[in-house]
C-alpha cells in the first residue's frame, strides 16, 4: 500500500510539475476547465447558455490560434530549412565565372580587399562560400561584381572566329560555311 501510495504521489507530482513549466493554457486544459465548472456547478443555478456558448467559442478560438502556430511553425522550418538555403546556393552559383571583389584580414588583422574570379561555390553549414583561387569567401565579404568573365572569353572567341573567317575568305580558301 505504501509503495503504490508512493508511486501515484510521484506521477502526481510529475504531473504537476510538467502543467507549472507550461506558461500558456493549451485546448486540453481549458477543455478541463469547462468540464470540471460544469461539473460542480450549482444545480439551482445553472450555467447561462449565453456563458456557455461564449466559452465554446473562446475554445473553438484557442483550437484555431493553435492550429495556426502550427502552420506557421512548420511553414517558418520549411522556409528556413529548405528553401533558403537552396536559394542562396543558387545565387551564388550565379557569380560563378565573374569576377568580384571582395575584403579579407591580412596577416596584421587589417581589413584589405582584392579582386579574383570566383572559380566555384561551396555550402558550410547551410552557408555558401565562393570559391577564389582556392579560398573560401563569404559571401558577405563581396563588396562589387564584375562582368562575367566567362561571358567575355565567349564573346572574344566568336569576334576571333570571325577575324578567322574574313581572313580566309580574303585569301580565297573556302570553308563548309560558304558550300552551304
């Protein structure tokens, strides 16, 4: 008999203990609520239908706010969690191949800044760094974008292959461009 005293005792203030850590009354509580006023009230005066249907929807309210934390808990994870850090990865993909400058701390501690060609992007942590000749920079050191680099070789190659083009149709060598 002790024991089993005992051991309700305990769960009883384990009980106790896990309602004082909640600061906010939860839809189970006020549901009790409601039943226990129910309960003990006076059968020579009982509850006011006006009371009644007031509480209902003051617990149908409580029911929604709390679905809605839910939501928007779940929704803020997913945000934070998946899609921004996608979208950074992404955005930083974008400077890959332009060129950037960028500060960094020098041997003395003193902020200098330099210009590289960002050659990749990696995550750490959920954070990307661009990759600039073998250092990884944050993004937030990024202090000006250049043109893209690689958009430019492009664009070199092409003005050459038509230098190339003008030259051998000036010394009469035919190329598959002009069988066509």
């Amino acid at each position: 008999m002790t024991v089993e005293a005992t051991a309700a005792a305990a769960n009883n203030t384990a009980q106790t203990a896990a309602k004082s850590n909640k600061s906010i009354m939860d839809k189970d509580d006020f549901l009790k609520l409601l039943v226990t006023e129910l309960r003990y009230q006076n059968p020579l005066q009982p509850m006011e239908d006006k009371e009644f249907i007031s509480q209902m929807a003051t617990f149908s309210s409580l029911e929604q706010m709390q679905n809605l934390n839910s939501t928007m808990t779940g929704l803020a994870d997913t945000i934070n969690n998946r899609w921004l850090p996608s979208m950074m990865m992404q955005q930083a993909g974008q400077m890959v191949g332009r060129e950037v400058a960028y500060l960094y701390l020098d041997e003395n501690e003193e902020l200098q800044s330099t210009v590289g060609i960002v050659d990749s992007v990696i995550m750490r942590q959920g954070t990307p760094y661009l990759v600039i000749q073998g250092q990884e920079v944050s993004m937030e050191a990024v202090i000006e974008l250049g043109g893209s680099v690689v958009g430019m070789e492009t664009a070199y190659y092409s003005q050459i292959l038509d230098k190339l083009d003008q030259l051998l149709k000036q010394l009469g060598v035919e190329t598959e461009e002009s069988h066509d």
